[in-house]
C-alpha cells in the first residue's frame, strides 16, 4: 500500500470512529442525519455518520449492577400470564390452546391439524388459490431458473424481472404510472407511512386499521387521531378541528376492514379528504382479489380512477396466496420509495423468485377463473343470512367475505371456538387485545372452496352451542 494509501485509509477510519472531525463537515449535520420523515433503520445508513463519543470519567467506581433479565420486563410477564390463564384452563378440560397450531397440508376451506382434518374458516385463502396447479408450478419454474432467493436487497444485486413483471400488472390493476413490492405486507404499512409523515404531520385512521398502520405512524414520529369506524362525518368533524395545526395530513383507511367484515365508504371519505388538503391511503390487504366485479378491489367496486387515492396498498398473503406487500400510486412517488424508503428495496431484500412468480400468476388465475369469486361471493352471502336468521349478532359485516359472531366475552368466545373444534370445525376466537373485552368474537373468513353441506352445517352447530353457553 503507498503512503498515501495509507494516509487515506487512516483519515477514513478515524472519521468512521467519529475521533476526527473533518473540516468540511464540522458542525454540519450528519449527511443520513434522521429527520422524522426519512429516519434510516438503526444500525443501517447510521454506518456513515460520526459515532457519538463516550465521555467516560475516569477513577469513579462503577456500581455493580445486577443483570437484568429480558422475562423480568413487565410486558413479558404479562403476556406469559394471559397465555398461560388461557392454556392452563384448557389444559384442565384436555384441550390445546388454540394459538400457533400446526397444520399438515394447505390452509383452505379444510385443514389438517394433529391427524384430524377440520372445516375450516380460519385462512385467509379466500380464492382456494394457495395450492392451484397453476401457481406452484409457475413458484416451481422460478425456483429452477433462480434459486430460492434472488439473493440480495433489490437496490444492490437483488432486482430481478419478475418483481417488475408483478409491479406492471399491479399498477395494471390500480391504473396508475407504477407499483413496488415489499418482502411483508406489515413492512410495508409501516415503512412507507414512516417514510411520507413526518414531526409535524397528522396521520387520521379510522378506528379499526390494522397494527401495522399503527406502527408505521410511530414510525413516522407525526400525531396519529382517530374517527369513529368508517364513519365519513366523524372524519370531517376530526379534520375540521385539526387540520390546520398541521403541515399535511394523511387519511388511512382499510378496504375491508378484517375485524368487523365491513367494506369502506371510500368516494365519502375521499370527498372529505380531498376537502381539507389531506392524502388519503388504502389499504386493500383483505380487499384485492375480493371486491369488485373481477376482484380489482375497492377501486373497482365503486368505479373509481387510479388517481382517486394517493397510495394503494395491498398484501400478498390473502387471496393472492403468497406472502408479501405491495404499495401502487405515482411514478415518481413509486420511485423515491424504492430509492430511500428504509424497508423497501433499500435495506430490506424482495419478494424470493417463487413468490413473484407465484403471485403473478394468482392475478392470472383470478382473471382466467371468475367462477372463484363467484363462489366465494354466494358463500359469504349464505353465511351471512343464515347467522342473521339464527339470530346472531353479526355487527356491521356486509358484502365480505369476513363474518364475526359477537360472543360477548373472551372466555365464552374461547369455550364457542373449543366446542366447534370438538364437533371437526376449525375457527379462531377474536379476543382482548386484538378487540374489546366485551367484543369477543368468532370470526369466520369464507374461501370459494366451502361447499353449501359444510356452511349449512357450521351455522347448524353453532345454534345449537350458543344454546348452551
Ligand atoms: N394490513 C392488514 C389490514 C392486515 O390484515 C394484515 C395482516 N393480516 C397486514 C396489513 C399485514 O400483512 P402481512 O400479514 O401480509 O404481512
């Protein structure tokens, strides 16, 4: 190595070590400094900025500490002891706990759990798509022609076609400029709402989105307020009040919302969005392949244009089959996310090969099989009239596949959910903290693949338990 080399690679590592201030950059901000609309993940882009020195002062005895276990911290503690309240008490009548249950085979209108197989409403696998012939031979050919991932995070290495085939044919479906993908539906809320809010901004959610969205406005360091569910008056009277506190404001709404089985007033809340200068985000996670005359979604639904939102979201892991996230909207706002936002294709890796292929052809086999979601429609529509005329309270679920039966309490909707298990029915009771104590539920999602024998049935079963209990 030359001496200059050398000096160099010296000058380099000092700065690295943050012992050295350049002359350049003293009192500069730090050039991946966090600000609270584009904060780098931690120990990621942080690489290049001056590690803050350690003042330590010298000779003062250190006070020996006892170590502090991680199952001392009160939130492990409680979270134990609610597991164990529940396994404890089905453990006494000889029954598993009804959480991280294994099954052997695909999740879809049945499964099989402990050599038993079960009718089940508890997948979100609503167009029996996770196990077509046409989707696990296309996962197949990419696993051939690529290996099982591509291999590095996309900005790198990582980029292969078949993301940008997937990301054509969603922005296809949105008729917008592009869309991107994301290794996780959840990443995905929580990144590119932590990427477009920031200190001084509003995040206003209807009161029922999903924890991801809630963690993306944490992300985001920006105010988060909620309006009454779905509920386009309670958002106006929310923005009329706030709004102007504010540098911008996103509303975040859900297609169908995943607790309540409800679809979106969405051109109401666009109205007033749009009134008060506020974006307004959608996501689609139990919407896409579900809503609309081809399963386009909420746009379709309500006949909307590409531009009537400023981002749709939506997941891979529902009727799509895979596993994944997705967000659609502008071309350059498409393009900024992938060049910077944190948890997309900058630090984080894409979709593996066999899950862009996969997907690719779960759009294909909704377009080419329509029957499904005809099916899937008459289902969630017999469910749902036959609960109605058994006199259950089924909230406000209409026109979804997603139906709750309000139970009322979280230890009866567990007794509901282990006597349908006894009679060979598998559904998951709702229970604090997912919804309110009093708002204990079973929640039944339908696929395409029930058959009228076996919804006929469970709404037979459950008449006759709620009798009992
Ligand atoms: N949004 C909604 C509305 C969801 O229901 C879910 C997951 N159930 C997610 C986002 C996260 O998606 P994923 O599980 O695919 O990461």
């Amino acid at each position: 190595m030359s001496p200059e080399a050398r000096k160099l690679a010296r000058q380099l590592l000092d700065r690295l070590d943050g012992q050295t201030e350049s002359p350049t950059t003293a009192g500069a901000p730090a050039p991946h400094a966090a600000t609270a609309a584009n904060r780098p993940a931690r120990g990621h882009g942080a690489a290049t900025s001056p590690r803050p020195t350690v003042h330590r002062t010298p000779n003062r005895p250190t006070r020996q500490r006892s170590r502090t276990q991680l199952t001392d911290l009160p939130q492990v503690q409680e979270s134990l002891a609610r597991d164990k309240e529940l396994t404890d008490g089905l453990a006494a009548v000889n029954r598993p706990s009804p959480y991280y249950r294994c099954h052997e085979g695909p999740n879809g209108a049945t499964i099989q759990l402990d050599n038993r197989e079960f009718i089940n409403y508890s997948s979100y696998n609503y167009l029996g798509l996770a196990n077509h012939p046409r989707l696990i031979a296309a996962a197949n050919e990419a696993l051939d022609s690529y290996g099982t991932t591509s291999g590095a995070t996309r900005i790198v290495s990582g980029n292969i076609t078949l993301h940008h085939e997937l990301e054509a044919l969603l922005a296809e479906t949105y008729d917008v400029d592009d869309a991107t993908t994301v290794g996780s539906g959840y990443l995905t809320n929580a990144t590119v709402i932590g990427f477009v809010l920031g200190e001084n901004d509003l995040a206003v959610c209807d009161s029922l989105v999903h924890n991801s969205i809630v963690t993306g406005t944490q992300w985001a360091g920006c105010q988060r307020l909620q309006f009454r569910h779905n509920d386009p008056e309670s958002l106006d009277t929310l923005l009329t009040r706030t709004r102007s506190h504010f540098e911008r404001a996103m509303v975040i709404l859900e297609g169908v919302y995943s607790m309540d089985g409800d679809y979106v007033a969405l051109p109401e809340m666009i109205e007033v969005a749009r009134r008060h200068d506020a974006f307004v985000m959608i996501d689609e996670a139990h919407s896409f392949g579900v809503l609309g005359e081809r399963g386009r979604g909420i746009r379709e639904l309500f006949d909307l244009p590409g531009d009537a939102v400023d981002i749709w979201m939506g997941t891979l892991s529902k009727a799509l089959a895979n596993h994944g996230g997705f967000i659609a909207g502008n071309r350059d706002f498409i393009h900024a996310c992938r060049m910077s936002a944190p948890g997309m294709s900058l630090y984080a890796a894409g979709l593996t090969p066999a899950t862009a292929a996969g997907t690719i052809e779960a759009i294909r086999v909704i377009a080419d099989e329509p029957e499904r979601l005809q099916r899937l429609r008459a289902n969630s529509e017999r469910f749902l009239d036959g609960a109605k005329a058994a006199g259950f309270d089924v909230g406000p679920a209409h026109g979804t596949p997603i139906i709750p039966v309000m139970i009322g309490s979280t230890h009866k909707a567990v007794q509901a959910a282990v006597l349908l298990a006894d009679a060979g029915i598998n559904v998951n009771p709702i229970a604090y903290p997912a919804v309110a104590e009093r708002e204990a539920r079973l929640r039944f999602f339908l696929s395409s693949e029930h058959t009228t024998e076996m919804i006929d049935h469970t709404l037979k079963l459950l008449t006759e338990i709620s009798a009992v209990l």
